[in-house]
C-alpha cells in the first residue's frame, strides 16, 4: 500500500514536472518569438508583413509659421522568390494637411504622392549584414497641386544594415528622377538618404535616431538639403494576443529650406502578422 502511494505520488510528480517544464518551454518560446519580432522592426526589409500608421504634427511651415499634419500609411509585403531570396514591397501613402502657410495662401488638405520601392534582398548573412536592391517609383497621386510634384518620378534604391547584440544601424537611400507628367511643373532630381541607429532592450523597448534627409536640386524656394533628426521610442506589445508595437518621437529639422517646418513629433503604431 505505502509502496503504490509512493508510486503514484511520484508519478504526479513526474507529470507536474513535466507540466513545468513545458510551460517555461512555451514562455521561453514566446520570449524569443518576441525578441526576434522587435529585431525584425528596426529592420527596414524584413522577412515580415507589417501596416505601420505614422502620424506626424509639423510646425513653423512659411511666414505663418502653420502647422503641417502627414499621416504616412506604409504596408510592407514580403515576397518569397525562394527560401533564400525575397522581394519587399514597401508603399508609403501621405495624407496631408497644412494650415495657411503665408498670408493669401490658403491651406491644403488631401492625399500626396504615393512612393513604390521594390528590394531584391536575400535572406540574411551569418554575421548578421542585411542588404537589399531594387527600384523606387513616386506616383503623381496627389489630388492637389500643392500636396504633391505633378511629376512620374523613378529611380535606384538600395539599403544595408547590420544587427547585433540589440544593435541595429545602417542607411536607406533612393534617388528619384522625373520621366513624364505635368509639364508645367518643375523637375524632380530628388536624393533621399536615411542613416539610421537603433538598439532594442531586453523587454523589447526600442531607442532610435535617423534623419530623413532630402536633397532636391531642381525645386524652386525649397531647393537644397532638408535633414529632419528624428529622436524616437518604441514598445513592442500585444493586444487581443496580437504583436503591435507603439512609437512615439521629437523631429528637429538641423538643415531646411526657408519655409519649411522647424520641429515636430511624431505618433506610430504598426501592426504585425508575424508567421
């Protein structure tokens, strides 16, 4: 009788143990499926299917010093060319609007220029180097002179990276050339270039800087460089057990045109639909 009590305790035992040890497993399992989520968002082009909605509040725009409202919808699609090779869809839809930024000159409201980038990029390498090639291609969407160039525009793209030990930097850049539209308007040579530093903790918190620099050689008042500094936070999270990560950021515009904004901040949340 003793001897079947010890058997069985030992055997609930067992089966606790096990119970356990398949729940840290879970946990553990979870944490790193996490980890790896909040390495892929401070990653550009990754392997990952993802709807950021990035609202941005401007200030100083014109004698007015007006405030300037654009809120970026940019969903990135991977493409699986084959276990080693995808493509990235990145699409950034502007919606805009400004207040009167001169006296006599009214505000805008609308949809900007929607830009297409396409990057060949292969899976990534052992020490941890991530690059990508392709195409960028502006759109003339906007629905209003004022919001966008009137103009088809295209050119390269290209980004690298580098992660490791929560560490993540590298540049994104693109270079956009005018080929058809209105032709009353002037012509796009555009160079985009966006270093970037981030580092993620250990409880998927994420600390970043970029700037956003743009140079435009042919644009009338505002030819020249404008280099917005983005100082940002983000917390990667789950809501109803899905991954969203929040962000919020301070902009500072070190180099701009006369007329264009001098600070802001910036609000993100971008939805995941990890594999």
């Amino acid at each position: 009788m003793n001897q079947a009590k010890f058997t069985l305790g030992g055997s609930v035992s067992t089966m606790a143990a096990c119970a356990l040890l398949l729940q840290a497993s879970g946990t553990l399992a979870q944490e790193q499926s996490r980890a790896e989520l909040a390495k892929k968002l401070s990653n550009p082009i990754a392997d990952l299917i993802s709807m950021p909605v990035q609202y941005n509040h401007l200030r100083g725009l014109g004698p007015n010093n007006a405030d300037v409202n654009v809120t970026n919808i940019q969903p990135v699609i991977p493409i699986h060319l084959d276990a080693q090779t995808n493509i990235i869809s990145r699409t950034i839809v502007p919606i805009i609007n400004f207040d009167s930024p001169a006296p006599g000159v009214n505000g805008q409201s609308g949809i900007g220029d929607v830009l297409q980038s396409f990057f060949y990029s292969p899976v990534a390498e052992a020490d941890g180097w991530v690059w990508g090639v392709g195409a960028a291609i502006n759109a003339p969407t906007a629905n209003k002179q004022e919001l966008g160039s009137g103009k088809w525009s295209a050119g390269p793209t290209a980004v690298v990276l580098k992660q490791h030990d929560g560490w993540t930097y590298g540049i994104l850049a693109n270079k956009l050339n005018s080929f058809a539209g209105q032709s009353n308007r002037d012509y796009v040579d555009s160079t985009f270039v966006q270093p970037f530093l981030t580092y993620t903790t250990k409880t998927y918190t994420t600390f970043g800087i970029n700037t956003e620099s743009t140079y435009n050689a042919h644009d009338g008042a505002t030819e020249g460089w404008t280099s917005p500094v983005n100082l940002t936070v983000a917390q990667l999270a789950k809501i109803a057990g899905k991954p969203v990560q929040f962000e919020i950021g301070y902009t500072k515009y070190v180099t701009n045109p006369t007329d264009t904004p001098t600070d802001g901040f910036r609000v993100a949340v971008t939805l995941l639909m990890p594999d």
